[in-house]
C-alpha cells in the first residue's frame, strides 16, 4: 500500500498529540516551549500534505480541481519564519528570567494566586 | 509491487517511526540536552517525510532554518544557563490526565482525518521545486512576504529589549 | 502568473496606513538611536493619527481587496484602522509618564507598539487566514515583550512567561485550525473559502473540529473563560499601561478578525458554533464579573472585568451579522474606559506604592479630579447612564434579543448588576471610606491630563450621541450588510 493522506495525518496527529501532552507536563519552560515548536512542525506536516494532496487532485480535473495547492506549501514558509521569531523572543524571556532566578521551573516562578 | 513503491512504504515507515520516537523523547527525556537533540531527530525526520512528499525545497529549509537554526539556539540557551535535569519526574494525577486529553485529541484529529482516507499523495508536485515558489512569493503571497519583516523586526527589538543589559535597576 | 508592476503601485496606495506606520516606526528606531528621546511620544502618536487620517481619506469603497486578495481595504477596514490607531494614541498618552515614574527609560517601546498595531491592523483586515495568522503572530510577539518589559521584576519575568507559553501554545491551535480548514476546502483565503461553502456542509465533522480549533485560538487571546487563567497574573506583571493597551486593542483586533471570519462562514446557520460561543459568552460573563467582586487589587479587579468584558462582547457575536457593528462599538468604547482606567491606575501606582484598592480609601477628598474622572470610568464600565459604556451594552443586548437570543440577553443584564456593585464599590471606597492615604496623592502631569480628559469628554459625548460612532459604522458597512439598520 502506497502511503496515502491519512498516513501522513496521522503521523501529524501523533506528532501534535505529543507536542500537547509535553506542554501540559513538563516543568521546564524551555522544554515546553520546544514541545510547541514541536506542535507547530505537525502542523507544517499536515499543511504540506493537504498542498499535495490538493496538488495532485488538481493535476487529476474534474470537481476536485477547485483547490489552489500553493496556499498549503506557501503557508509553511511564514509559519517557519513566525516559529524563528517567537524563539527569539521566548528565549530572551528565559534568559532574564533565568538572571533573577537560576531556575525557570514553571510550577516555582508561580508568585501569583490562581 | 514494484521495487519504487516497496522503497517509498520503506521510507515513509523510517522517518514516521524515527519522528514519533523524537517527539516520545522529548517529552521524556529528564536532560533538557537529550530532549532538544530528540526533538532535532525529530525535524530531521519531518523533512524526510516532506522529501517522500516531494516536496524538496521545503524539505532543504526545513533542515537549515529548523534544525539547523532554531534548534542551536535552544541548544545555545540550555547550555548557556547550564540547566539542571528535571526533578520530580514521578507519574502523578495531573499528568495522567493530561495523557487522556492528549489521547482524546489524538482520536478526535484521526477520526476527522478518516475522511482522508485514500486520498493520493503520490504523482509530480510542481510546488517543491524552488521557482514556483519564488514565483507565488513575489506574485500572490507579496504582501505577506513584506509583512514578515515586521514580524522578525519586532522580535529582534523584543529580544534586544529584554536581553540586555540595562542601566537602569 | 498575472504579475503586473502597475498592479503593486495601486496596491502599495490602497495600504498607505499600514505602510506609513511602517515607516514612522522605523523613524522612530532611529530617533531612539539619536538620542532624541523626548520627542518620541509625539511622534508616535501623531505617525498613528496620520495612519488614521489616511486610512479614512480616500473615498469609501464597498468591498475590495488588495495583494491579491490577501487584505480588506474597503468595508469596514478603514474605520477598524482609525478605532486600532486611536487605542494606540490613548495609551501613548499615559506611557511616557508611567515609564519616567517607574525609573525604566525604555524608548523601544514606541516602535514596537507602532509594529503591534501593524499587527492588529493586518488580522482585523486580513482577507486570508495566512495574513490573520502572522498578523496575530506580529502584534503578539510585541505584546510578550510588553508583559516581560521589567526585566528585573518577578512578576513582570513571570507574566511574560506565562503569556508568550499560553499565547504560542493557542497559536499551535489557531493553526491547526487553520489547517484542517485548507484540507477541507482547498484555499486558505475567505472569500475562496466561502465561494466553496458547499464543501464544508459536505463534511461536518471535519468542519467544526477545525473551526472549534480556530476559535479556540481566538477564545484564548481575547481571554473567553475557559482560557482566560492567564488574564490576571499576565495583566498585572505587565507596565499598567501596556496592560490597557493588552486588554482592548488586541481584544478588539481578535474580535473583528474572528467575527469577519465567522460571518463570512455564514455560522450563523450552524446552531453548534453559535451554542459554543454562547456558552462562552454565559461563564465569562459569570465567572469575569463573580471572581471581580472579590479582588482587593485593582489590577486583577480590572482583568477580571476584562473576563466579563469578553463575555458581553461574545454575546454581540454570537447575534451574527447584526451584532457585529454593536461588537465593534462596544470594542470602540471599551477601549476609551479601560485605557483610562488602566492609565489612572498607573498613575496612582508609584505615589501609593501599590496598586491594592485600600489605597484609594479617602481619595476623593485628596484629589478630587483624579477621583472624579476614575468614577466616571467606573461609572461608564458598569453600564450606567447616561455614559457610553451604557449605550455600548445596549447595542449588545439589542442585538442580541434581536437574534433570538433572549437569554443570554438576561443573564447580561444580570450580571451588569453584579459588575455595578464591584465598581461602584471602589467609587464608595474613594469618597465615603476612612482616610488612610498617605500625604502625598496621584496628580496629572500635562499628558496625562490631556489624556484623561480627552477620554473623559469621549465618554460623555459618545454616551448621548452613540451616532457618532455608529453612524459611520453603518455607512461603511452599508455595502455588504444591510440588515444592520432594521435592528437599530
């Protein structure tokens, strides 16, 4: 069986499942932060499958041609360049955090009552 | 079957089982060094999915900018700060219930996906190679390709905001 | 490919604002480099006027996209650029101040707030989801380095923290979103979207699992209860300022983006969507407005309003098309009251050491301007006529009953009451509560005094002729929704 759609979505879907489960619980504010880079790639996976799936459908005619495939591929560009950007910020943050504290444990730095 | 369609099930099944493996380290390896590493495996193998997807040029980017680029600096930070392994790693209440909802999530995303089901993926994909992109990036998607230098410029002041030395207290 | 240099002239014209602030930012990067610091403010603020004034200059077009179909020029769009500009200029009335008194001579802060609202303008005007995302993505990664902006404070480090985990975490989501629809329908643009609208009947399972992820998302950065725990803490760790400007321009950019987004989806047809956000709408406005009454720090008090905010701005959504114009006006006027609120609170804070609510005992014997114009932000907050803040909750409500919404319109009108006891509590705290300030108390300098009147003055005109703002609304909208008029 040739891998198709639904393969590759689910390896995206695993993929973001873990990257949730990680966020919920792990501690350390970097390691949660990679856990969402790691959701953000599963995205990507799906956005890239769904282009070529939508690509290939074109390329077949008919009904299922009404789709535009570039958007997909295009999409994972900025999301890449967005993830660049929100990395720097995120890792600045913990580094002054890390500056006052030593530590970034997300669970310790709680001054605030829920 | 032919050879072609054995070797691409064998690299589908590779880099799936290889990127699942990363993200399961990830979020269990106690060492922030060890769980950034597994998640580098993991982006490596994403981009050999995205190569049997042929789609090249995303895949090359993935590597450079991704596990290339972002993940150093990570790796940079951790070891920057010389961060400890995590303590209390023991399966508690809260965690088991964050595993359910990850699970539910999971069936929620597979049930929606069902309807996937045999969509093909397979054929030419004009949009991995480099010049259809470039074209779609300086015709239909210029705006947004001028409005990520905003997005990158803010994050580099944020960044120099927060990270330098002020002299004020 | 239609590629034409004619055609990215015409464009480059039709997102003059967006372009401008584009330009005054990096003007003001380099002011900051040399050293012409004290003029920063005012150019700011006037950069964000002249954004303004050329956004509402040319002559009003009905609907009409630019770049290829990826941002609304014509519409609503020129107004929500005036509305996200002006919330921008109130808090520069009440940053600089703030910023000398605390001691932090941060000047960056001015270029990233001119790129914040580059941010909210893109996602309230995007015709394409890509440009609601990085648009989202622009003005949120400001806001992360407004809230971590005290470096050396722990509450500052903490709020930023939690806001850029939670705020990346609900962008993940966003996205998924975002995704599943592309795979439904093929195209990521909405107007595409909704010219194929056909296939999202055809799948319903699909389609409501990723428009549930992408209101998620939006519920997150509008602070909608079940993710709004975050609100608080990250409001008061941010500089007070900044905080106003959190919890109304990027609220009112979310709304307008996701309202544009739900009504070109047509959801009103799909009794699900509109159930979810009801009872979203139902618990903020409960939970925000409950939690409230028993906070003794204003800033909290303040976010916890913010919650209840949502709530009553949800419930316009969740009216459709024809609440819409009642969201934007209770967006408008929110933003007037809360920047002012906010600002005030930002005041008082260095001379009162903190922001706790037993400060302001005796208040407004000490000083009675800046005790006379809280209360008339209290006042306008808790709905009370005849300030805009009344006028703005009947505008949702209206709408609401309109729709059919009969209940939620209930549960609105009684929790205003609940809100009505927590403000006017603080205003009884400030005349009528025993004298324990210290000698010295909060005062005005020329800006901020400037400020707090010049919105002290919107709320009370806006209050008698709410036209003023609606009437404009409606024109613009006219072109594309009409039945907004029958309502009112």
């Amino acid at each position: 069986m040739e891998p198709n759609a639904f393969m590759y979505l689910t390896v995206a879907a695993v993929m973001f499942a873990i990257g949730v489960v990680g966020v919920l619980t792990r501690r350390n504010g970097i390691v949660v932060f990679m856990c969402v880079e790691l959701m953000l790639n599963a995205v990507n996976l799906s956005l890239i499958t769904f282009s070529k799936m939508h690509s290939v459908a074109a390329a077949a005619g008919g009904a299922a041609a009404n789709v535009n495939p570039a958007a997909g591929s295009m999409m994972v560009f900025f999301v890449m360049c967005v993830a660049a950007a929100e990395a720097v910020v995120g890792l600045a943050i913990v580094i002054s955090i890390f500056r006052n504290k030593l530590h970034i444990d997300i669970n310790d730095v709680n001054i605030f009552k829920w | 079957m032919t050879f072609d369609s054995i070797f691409q099930i064998a690299f589908f099944w590779f880099f799936a089982i290889l990127g699942i493996a990363g993200g399961i380290g990830l979020i269990t390896q106690k060492n922030p060094v060890m769980a950034a590493l597994s998640l580098i495996l993991n982006f490596f193998s994403i981009a050999g999915l995205y190569l049997s997807l042929q789609a090249e040029f995303l895949a090359v980017i993935q590597i450079l900018v991704y596990a290339g680029a972002i993940m150093v600096l990570f790796l940079f930070v951790i070891m920057l700060l010389n961060m400890q392994d995590e303590q209390n790693q023991q399966f508690d209440v809260m965690k088991g219930l964050a595993f359910l909802l990850g699970l539910g999530f999971f069936g929620e995303l597979l049930f929606v996906f069902n309807s996937f089901m045999g969509k093909s993926v397979s054929g030419a994909f004009p949009l991995g190679k480099v010049e259809p992109i470039g074209m779609q990036m300086m015709t239909n998607y210029l705006f947004p390709f001028e409005m990520i230098s905003v997005v990158l410029l803010a994050a580099l002041i944020g960044a120099i905001i927060i990270a330098k030395k002020h002299s004020y207290k | 490919m239609n590629f034409n240099p004619g055609d990215i002239v015409n464009f480059s014209v039709m997102v003059a604002p967006i372009l401008f602030l584009l330009a005054v930012g990096l003007m003001l990067m380099l002011m900051d480099v040399l050293k012409a610091h004290s003029s920063m403010p005012l150019i700011a603020g006037l950069g964000l006027i002249g954004a303004g004034v050329l956004a509402v200059l040319p002559e009003k077009i009905s609907s009409m996209q630019a770049f290829y179909g990826m941002i609304e020029v014509g519409n609503i769009a020129p107004l929500n650029i005036v509305f996200l500009c002006l919330s921008g200029v109130f808090t520069i009335f009440f940053l600089p101040d703030y910023l000398k008194r605390q001691d932090k001579p941060i000047y960056e802060v001015y270029t990233l707030l001119i790129f914040a609202i580059i941010g909210m303008i893109m996602m309230a005007n995007a015709s394409d989801l890509l440009i609601t995302f990085i648009g989202l993505e622009t003005f949120s990664i400001a806001l992360y380095v407004f809230a971590a902006l005290f470096k050396k404070e722990e509450t500052s480090n903490e709020a930023g923290l939690k806001y850029f985990l939670l705020g990346a975490f609900a962008s993940a989501f966003l996205l998924l979103g975002i995704s599943l629809l592309y795979g439904l329908t093929g195209y990521t643009n909405l107007n595409d979207i909704a010219a194929n609208a056909s296939k999202l009947t055809d799948n319903p399972a699909l389609f409501f699992t990723s428009i549930g992820l992408f209101i998620i998302g939006f519920l997150f950065k509008v602070s909608a209860f079940p993710f709004h725990n975050w609100t608080p803490d990250v409001y008061s760790g941010t500089p007070t300022p900044l905080a106003g400007f959190m919890a109304t321009g990027s609220k009112m950019a979310a709304f307008i983006a996701l309202g544009t987004v739900l009504i070109k989806l047509n959801f009103t047809q799909y009794d699900k969507l509109v159930n979810v956000l009801a009872l979203a709408a139902i618990l903020s406005m409960i939970y925000g407005n409950v939690v409230a009454v028993r906070q003794k720090n204003l800033k909290r008090l303040l976010a916890y309003s913010s919650i209840a905010h949502t709530g009553y701005v949800l419930l316009g959504l969740c009216a459709g098309k024809a609440g819409f114009v009642a969201v934007i006006f209770y967006m408008f006027i929110y933003t007037i009251m809360n920047i002012g609120a906010f600002g005030l609170v930002g005041i008082a804070e260095r001379t009162l050491a903190d922001t706790d609510m037993d400060k302001w005992k005796g208040l407004g014997i000490k000083a009675p301007y800046f005790a006379a114009a809280m209360s008339l932000f209290l006042f306008s907050m808790a709905g009370i006529p005849p300030f805009a803040g009344f006028m703005s909750k009947y505008q949702v409500f209206i709408a609401a009953i309109g729709s059919g919404q009969i209940l939620l319109a209930v549960i609105g009108i009684l929790t205003s009451v609940i809100a009505a006891f927590y403000y006017i509590y603080l205003i009884v705290i400030m005349y009528f509560g025993k004298n324990e300030s210290p000698e010295v108390s909060p005062r005005f300098d020329w800006t901020t005094g400037l400020g707090v009147g010049l919105l002290a003055v919107l709320i009370l005109l806006l209050g008698i002729f709410p036209s003023l703002v609606l009437q404009p609304l409606l024109q613009y909208m006219s072109g594309s929704i009409s039945a907004v008029a029958a309502a009112f």
